[in-house]
C-alpha cells in the first residue's frame, strides 16, 4: 500500500471547473498554451487549486477561447 508511483489522470475534455496543477500533471505540453494566453506564471501558489475558470477570470482572458486552444493541444493523446 502507498510508495508507489502515482498514475497520471488523463481527462477526456479539459474543462473549466479542473485545476491548472490537475491539467499541467496530466497534459504538461499545454504549458506553452496558458502562457501564449497570458497566463505564464503557472508555478505559484494560486495554480495549485485555482481552476482554469477562475485562472481565466483573474487574467480577464476568454474562458472558452481557453479551453478551445488547450483541447486542441491534447486532442491526439486519446
């Protein structure tokens, strides 16, 4: 039980109400798709619960614009 390695969870659809830690562990190539959308400090304390949604807001970037452009980065990897 435990000390093993953890299983990474891949999503079938990124959607707002995941983390941005929960999407950067399963999906780490979307890095470079929240930075292009402004949102490139990605390591700070906020990232680790804050949801794409609320991420989003705080940037004052387009939620679905968001969420089109990092589907679309994962989309072969099913």
């Amino acid at each position: 039980m435990g000390g093993g390695p953890q299983k990474k969870v891949l999503f079938r659809r990124i959607t707002k109400d995941l983390s941005i830690m929960e999407v950067l562990q399963a999906y780490p190539e979307v890095r470079s798709v929240f930075a292009r959308h402004g949102m490139g400090c990605l390591t700070c304390m906020g990232a680790m619960a804050e949801t794409i949604e609320s991420g989003a807001r705080i940037h004052g970037i387009d939620l679905e614009e968001l969420l089109a452009d990092l589907n679309e980065a994962v989309k072969n990897r099913f």
